[in-house]
C-alpha cells in the first residue's frame, strides 16, 4: 500500500467550538468528507504530486486517506495562528523525501512555512548524506542543499489567520493528502 500521488491544501474555520472549527477547516480545505487517518512523514519515491482539483476527484465521500496534517487552533482574540507542511523532493525520484508538520502561534504564513520547509530538508539532506551546519539559516542550508545536486525540490504549504472574536474558536489547517490507486 505504497501512495502513487499526493496532493496539498490547507484551510481555515471558525465557529463556536472547537471541533466546529476544526470542521469548518477541514471543509475549507475539501477534505471533509474523507476519514482522515495521519500519518508519519515520509513522501514515498515515485509519488506524483498533483492538484488538490485532480486528488479530490480521485476519493469518494467517506474513504480512509492518509494524510499528513498540521493543525492549530485558539479562541484567544487577536492570537494568530498558523499550521504549515515542509516538503523536500529528492533529485533521484527513486528515493523516498520528507515532509514535515509544523504549527505555531505569531508566525505568519512565511515564517511558519520557512521553518516547516527547513526541517524537511533538514531530514532528507541528513538522510542523503549532505554535510551542513544544522545551526546555521535556512537560506544558508538551502543554497548547500542545492549545490549539493541530491535535493531537487522544497517548498510549504501554510495556512495562518488570527482570532478574530474572542471565545469564538479559529483553526488553520496544512495537509498532504495521499491517493492509493
């Protein structure tokens, strides 16, 4: 049972608790009506990224889909919020990459996904054998990661909003979805 394509999406809801919310979330980012089972971060060789438009139509209303989910959620007002996925493509697509879940409170969109994108090279380069200060900056880490000619891909997918009334929950969502075929 090795997934042959993923997708990514993210979302937001809101509403009066926080299960609500989490809902409204999942809805947001069209997977709903899927039961949802998480999973480790390990994005398998050969696995064909595709559109969220293309992976939605693939799954039928209550499938079990794996996901790699990052969530988060508050009802503090003005509190922002965020979730984000990492994700790091090997240049042999042979070997597996990883992806990583990162959420977070005061970080935005950038922020969240710049961090979440660094630990899933993190993982992959020390997988792969690539020698690099792990204290050093992202940037920095990213430029040995690319001269490196090992890592073809990384990226985010982050998903942040603030609180906007108190006692009303908010929750952000990031999610790659796998498709089983």
């Amino acid at each position: 049972m090795i997934p042959k394509k993923v997708f990514f999406t993210k979302g937001v809801g809101r509403a009066k608790t926080e299960l609500q919310s989490f809902e409204e979330a999942l809805r947001d980012a069209g997977i709903a009506h899927f039961n949802l089972v998480n999973v480790s971060s390990i994005l398998p060789p050969n696995c064909e990224e595709i559109s969220r438009e293309e992976g939605l139509k693939l799954l039928k209303p209550g499938q079990i889909v794996f996901t790699v989910l990052a969530r988060n959620c508050s009802n503090e007002k003005n509190r922002l919020i965020s979730a984000s996925i990492g994700v790091a493509k090997p240049r042999d697509n042979h070997c597996y990459g990883y992806l990583s879940e990162h959420h977070c409170f005061g970080k935005d969109n950038h922020e969240t996904g710049e961090f979440a994108e660094d630990l899933a090279a993190t993982m992959l380069a020390s997988t792969l054998g690539i020698e690099f200060d792990v204290e050093a900056n992202y940037d920095t880490k990213k430029e040995i990661f690319i001269m490196s000619n090992k890592i073809v891909e990384t990226k985010n997918i982050s998903m942040s909003a603030v609180v906007e009334k108190e006692g009303v929950y908010t929750t952000v969502i990031s999610a790659a979805v796998f498709i089983i075929e």
